[in-house]
C-alpha cells in the first residue's frame, strides 16, 4: 500500500504514512465507496447560493478533522503515553464522523427528516469496507468507533471529547474551512495556540492551559459570529426553506405525479425500505438532477419552485425577531393575506423560520481550564465567555418579493405600537 499525501488548502500536506498500521487503515477507510461519495455532499449544503465559493465537500472537511485529530491526540500522548492505545479509535472516529450525511449535508436531515449521526453509525457497523477495515486493525474498533459517534460509552474520556465537545478537532476545522470556502473572515483561527494549550485534567479528560485562555474565547467568538454570518444568513434560510417546501410537495403529490427513480423514491416515499445501497445511492448529484427534471417536467407549483432554486429566484426574508411572539403570528398573518393578493399561495411561500445560536453551554461537554494545581470551569475565569451562555434567537419572515414593499410597510406599523 504506498503513502498518501493530500493536498489541503487549510492544512497543507496531511501525509499517510502506510507502514504506522493506524494510518494504513485510514487510507483503506478513505478509499472506501461510503468515505468516497462525500466528496459528492456539499459542506454547507446550499450556501453556495449566497457564498459563491462555498463549494467544499465533506470529503475535505474530514480529512481535516483527521489531521487536527492526529496533532491534538500527538500532543496528549506526551503527557499520557497510553493514550497511543487509542490511536486507531481517535483516527477513525475523527475520519468517519461524517460518513451519514445525506444530500446537501445538514439540509437533508429537514428535508428528509434523516439524523445523520444514526446513518453514520450503521454504515460504521454494517458496510464491509468500513467494518473490516477497522476491525482488521483491531477486534472490535468498528463498534466502539460507532458507540463513541452516537452517544454510548467509550473507553477512553479524552477521545471522545476531541471528537465531540465543545472544543472538538470536527468544529476547528469546520469554522477554518467554511470562512475560508465562503470568503468570510470570521472564521479565522489560532489553531496553533489552541493546540498548543490542551492538556489532561486530573480525570484525564481535555483542559486547557490557562495559557490559551485568549485563543479558546476568541474560538468561542468565531463560533457564534460564523453562525450569525454564515450558517444562519438570511438567504441561507430562504434557501433551505425552498428546498423543504419542494420535497414536502414532492411527498405529497406522491409518485403517481412525479418522476423519480428507485432510489430517490424510496427517499420520498418508502422510507423505511432504505438500505445501505439506497442511502449511499443519494447524493447532491442525485438530489440535483431529480430538481432539474422536476423543473422541466413536473406540474406546478413542484416545478416553479425548482425552477427558482436552480436559477436562484429566491423569496425575501425579513428579520422580525424584535417582535414579540404573538406579533411575528400577526405578522405571518399580514404576509399571508398579502401574498394572497399578489395570487401567491401562502401555504407555500410564506413561513417563520426561528433558530437559537448557543455561544456556550456550560453544562455539555463544558471547557474547563487546569494549571497543575487548580481546576476551573472556563465561564468562572471568563466574563466573555459567560456572556456567550445566554443563546441569542433568529426570526424570519419569509415571503414573496412581490409583497416585499408592502409587508415592510405593515411591520413598521405593528413596530410603531411598541
């Protein structure tokens, strides 16, 4: 098996060596059909939309997670030797932490209504390129690599977080890649410091050194900004509230009145019939081609609305979350009678669409800091940090543009009340 080196525009060179056993089965898991057809899943599904160069896959996304993963676990090793029991364990779950995701990654979980931390974990389990070849290395890693992916116990504490917590290699990564991929500034990292900062409680789970206290609230910072900006920007929203709107219509018209082949038929209709083959078998590729055919020969409205997907005619949105709850239903209301008017059925082009962003949870998976003598919660050393515990709330109104002018005229009025 000869050496690998990819490419990465974060990282650099992430070089395989085949002849150390944990890195000869992360290039057999990389060259498996599951870890292969993520380089046909877009990282941040329909983004690219509004961010032109947010054209990234999570082929490269994890790969990254692995190479972050490698250096934090490299720096542990040196103070706790033994963790290098738990290489492979680290490397495999850090590689395969998103082999589940469907279509347009996280916006296939609303569309198809699909966790893709469960398809993660049954692919781990069941396809035999990924089991075997984890279990080749050693007996059993396969089901301790997908107990630590859904939630079940694991062996050993500080993987686990450096898979999923707070501060895990999979959100370094991922807040790097998708600034860099959208052009957004926000995302930039001093990964370097970071890294340089964890060490081991005395439990032996994860701490930072009260030395990169700056790095890690700046992270936190970047965090929250990267989901105001990016993951949750307006047209983000539009974009995946479109898409819902036409696999929900799709569902309804049912397969009588819409084309779709096997595979994506048992995704609408047959859900429970889905096997590996079939979920494998989804991809963005698939999903675009059935939004391109549907657009040509579909009835209406499946076929408008995939028609303004594709060439990126979009519905407006209005931030309302300065309304109380009971005004943003008036305001629904008010959008609803309005597009009405304008022949535009409410049922499908109006909607509320609400998202919490938590800057920091203190109580899942929270950062703690050590120094040797002293162990802390990070929100008791940080005011900052503290600041970002209360979770701040999004609100969209979502409607047509035909009634743009109007409906901001009536919410100035339901403001006026205030």
């Amino acid at each position: 098996m000869p050496n690998r080196t990819f490419y990465d525009p974060l990282h650099k060179g992430i070089r395989l060596d085949s002849k150390v056993p944990e890195e000869g089965m992360v290039i057999k898991l990389i060259d498996s059909a599951p870890f292969q057809r993520l380089r046909r899943i877009k990282q941040l599904g329909p983004a690219y939309l509004t961010f032109h160069g947010a054209e990234s896959s999570r082929f490269t996304h994890s790969l990254g997670v692995f190479h972050i993963a490698r250096r934090a676990l490299k720096k542990l090793i040196e103070l706790n030797p033994s963790l290098i029991d738990f290489r492979g364990l680290l490397y495999g779950s850090a590689l395969l932490h998103d082999i589940g995701h469907g279509p347009l990654s996280h916006t296939s979980e609303e569309m198809f209504g699909m966790k893709h931390e469960n398809w993660t974990s049954k692919l781990i389990r069941e396809h035999p390129q990924i089991s075997n070849a984890l279990n080749e290395f050693k007996s059993g890693l396969g089901e301790q690599v997908a107990s630590l992916i859904d939630g079940s116990e694991t062996p050993c504490k500080v993987i686990k977080t450096l898979v999923s917590s707070q501060l895990d290699c999979d959100r370094l990564d991922y807040l790097m890649r998708d600034s860099y991929s959208s052009g957004a500034a926000y995302g930039q990292l001093d990964l370097e410091r970071i890294l340089s900062a964890l060490t081991l409680s005395p439990d032996g789970d994860l701490a930072i050194n009260p030395k990169g206290l700056l790095a890690v609230e700046h992270y936190l910072i970047v965090r929250n900004l990267m989901y105001r900006s990016i993951y949750n920007h307006r047209l983000n929203e539009v974009c995946n509230w479109l898409l819902e709107q036409i696999i929900r219509i799709a569902k309804e018209l049912g397969p009588k009145r819409v084309w779709a082949d096997n595979i994506m038929g048992k995704w609408l209709w047959r859900n429970s019939e889905i096997d590996l083959y079939d979920f494998l078998g989804n991809d963005d590729n698939r999903t675009s081609y059935h939004l391109l055919r549907w657009s040509e020969n579909s009835q209406e409205p499946l076929n408008i609305l995939c028609r303004n997907f594709l060439n990126r005619n979009l519905l407006k949105a209005i931030d309302i979350e300065d309304l109380k709850k009971e005004s943003q239903l008036e305001a629904l209301a008010i959008a609803r009678k309005l597009s009405e008017k304008a022949s535009k059925d409410p049922a499908i082009y109006c909607g509320l669409r609400h998202n919490k962003i938590f800057g920091y949870h203190p109580y899942k998976s929270g950062l703690r800091l050590w120094d040797g003598k002293n162990l802390k919660a990070l929100e008791r050393e940080s005011s900052l940090v503290e600041n970002l515990i209360s979770p701040s709330e999004t609100a969209w109104l979502i409607h047509p543009k035909e009634i743009h002018n109007e409906l901001k005229q009536e919410l100035t009025k339901i403001r006026d009340t205030y």
